[in-house]
C-alpha cells in the first residue's frame, strides 16, 4: 500500500512539472506574439477573382540600404498550416530585425471547405495542385505590391519555405527567374 501511494505521489509530480512547463511555454508564446503584432501588418489582395491574405513584417530598428530598399524574404508555409503558424515556427522576423530585410508571409490557396491552405506546386499538393490555383502569380504580384508599399527591392527578392511551401519555392524559382 506505501509502494502505490509513492508511485502516485512520483505520478503527479510528473503532471505537475509538465504542466508547469505547459504553462511557462504558453506565457512566453503570447509574449512573443504581444512583440511581433506592433510591427506586423496583415494584407489581402484578389487574384482571380479570389481574396488572398498573409502577413508582412517590416523591421523597425533598421534603415533601407542606400537606395531606400529593403531586400524582401518570402517565407511559404507547409501544407495545412498558414502565414502566422510560419512566422512563429521561423522566428523569421527577429532575424528580419538583426539584419534589415522585409519578410512576407503569404497564405496559400484556402480549400473549399475553408478549413487549410495549401501551394499549387505543381504536381503537389492537396487543393490548390488539384484545383490548378495560380499561386505563382498570387507570389508574383505580392512582389509588386509588397516592393511597392513597404519600400522593397524587387532586385533583392528572396524564396524560402518548409514541406509544400518549400516546394512553391522551387517554382517560383523556376517560374520567375528574373524576379528571385
């Protein structure tokens, strides 16, 4: 009977200090996001006929280069994930800060029962590959805007994703050459 009340007392340490953990990762996630909501800015923009949304971050503790320009970082989600699950799992925007570039955020295409978003990365994947969603240009036109609005330099353009974002970023890569 001592032996079972032990092991129940070790138990609930256990949950205790997990929970606890829980917690304090909890705090210092919404913290974090209490820091980057100042300096982020949500966006739409219709292609297609479709609205498109995401989020850019411009860095506010430096200046543009000379020319009054800052290099542009696209950062593309995975798959059924969206635009601010990939800024809080990059910590994009405090690299953004150190060394004074723009990072956009886009979400993909939003399926039709509006539940993920997904790239049309050609033969992948989910929705959009299925219902040949024009992400390239939805990307393509983000430069113009993005370069236009927030003092970018469409001659500094810069891809990077994770999964099927990763994936959107080798098209993209292919696709628009002289723009990345």
């Amino acid at each position: 009977m001592i032996d079972c009340v032990i092991e129940s007392d070790k138990n609930l340490r256990n949950r205790l200090s997990f929970f606890t953990a829980a917690l304090c990762f909890l705090f210092s996630y919404f913290l974090s996001v209490i820091h980057d909501a100042k300096a982020q800015t949500r966006f739409s923009t219709r292609v297609d006929g479709v609205i498109r949304t995401g989020l850019v971050y411009v860095p506010q503790s430096k200046t543009p280069t000379p020319d009054n320009r800052f290099p542009m970082v696209f950062v593309l989600h995975d798959a059924y994930s969206n635009a601010h699950q990939a800024m809080y799992q990059t910590n994009m925007n405090k690299t953004a800060e150190d060394f004074g570039f723009i990072v956009v955020y886009p979400n993909g295409t939003l399926s039709e029962i509006k539940k993920y978003y997904t790239w049309n990365a050609g033969e992948c994947c989910g929705p959009a590959a299925e219902d040949y969603a024009n992400d390239a240009q939805y990307l393509e036109k983000l430069i113009d805007r993005v370069g236009g609005r927030y003092n970018g330099d469409r001659d500094r353009v810069y891809f990077t994703g994770h999964g099927n974002g990763g994936m959107m970023s080798y098209r993209m890569v292919c696709e628009a050459a002289d723009r990345i």
